[in-house]
C-alpha cells in the first residue's frame, strides 16, 4: 500500500501538467487502461518485485486520474447536482476498498497466498468497465474544448446540460470568460 501512495502522490503532482498536455479525457482513458493491463499483468506473475513495481505505477495512474476526474465532473454538472454528485462519487471510491475485502474473503479465506494473483485478476474486472465508459461515454469538458478551438462540440455539451439553445451573445460571453 505504501508504495502505491507514493505512486499516488507522484501523479497527483504530475495530473495538470499532464492534463494540459493531453487533455483530460485522454488521460483518463489511457491511464484506465494501463491500470487494466498491469493489474492483469501482476495476477500472471508470482514476483512480489513485478508486483512491486507495477503497484507504483497503478499508483501513479490512480494519482492523475483522481484530479481530472473530479475537474470533469465539474466543468459538467449544474450547480444543483454538483455537491450530490462529488459526494456519491467519493461514497462509491469507498465502496471500492469493500469490494476488495469481499472479494479477497471469498476467494482467499484462509489467506492463501496462492490464491492472491486470483483475487488480483477478479479485481481487474472493474477497471476493465470503467475503462470502457470512459473510452465511450466520457468527452472532454467544455473548457477545455473552447481553449482547443471545438466551440460547437462545446456549446453542444453545455446546450445539452442546460437543456436549451444557448443564444450568441451567451456563447461570446463563455468565449470571452474562458479565454480571458
């Protein structure tokens, strides 16, 4: 666990440098799915130094990942389901360390630890889904495509959070406050 907080820690530093970079969404994506394949990386091998090695690197995706996800999150809720939103999410990342104690409880009961790169591969599972709504239902956020130059896709985002047409002079006041 240390040695994936130090992970943590080097990609929380590292997330607005990356996120400017490479935009949010696809670090999200590409850091999903690297956590994917080296979480099943490690349930193949039995080296505690490849399991090792690769817990700082899940760590680090885990670090950059947190902070855009929640920069996502709130580029892109109304202020009225923001709090209710955050809150659920950090209620859920909860929940994640009980799947864990679960999972090892039922396929580990006795602490075998040969059954521990079983309990590895069982937990890919989820980050294999969010992986996959990430690649498919996760777009940039507004801001940030404005800064790109996508100002339809992004008027469009934020048509469809309001749930109506923004007028011109609402979409050159966004332009002019993003910008400046």
């Amino acid at each position: 666990s240390s040695l994936m907080f130090i992970g943590v820690a080097l990609g929380s530093i590292l997330s607005n440098i990356l996120s400017e970079k490479f935009t949010k969404r696809n670090n999200l994506v590409f850091f999903m799915t690297f956590i994917t394949i080296a979480n099943l990386l490690v349930s193949f091998f039995e080296s505690f130094f490849i399991f090792t090695f690769f817990r700082i690197f899940i760590g680090f995706g885990v670090g950059v990942m947190l902070p855009m996800i929640f920069g996502i999150l709130t580029e892109y809720l109304p202020l009225k389901n923001r709090g209710l939103t955050l809150m659920s999410v950090w209620l859920f990342f909860g929940f994640g360390g009980l799947y864990v104690n679960l999972t090892m409880l039922y396929l580990m009961p006795n602490l075998e630890k040969e059954q521990l790169n079983n309990v590895i591969y069982v937990l890919t599972l989820p980050y294999a889904i969010f992986s996959s709504a990430y690649y498919f239902y996760i777009e940039e956020g507004p801001r940030k495509l404005i800064l790109l130059g996508e100002t339809e896709k992004a008027f469009s985002i934020l048509e469809r959070i309001q749930g109506q047409p923004l007028d011109e002079i609402t979409k050159d006041k966004i332009i002019d406050e993003v910008k400046g």
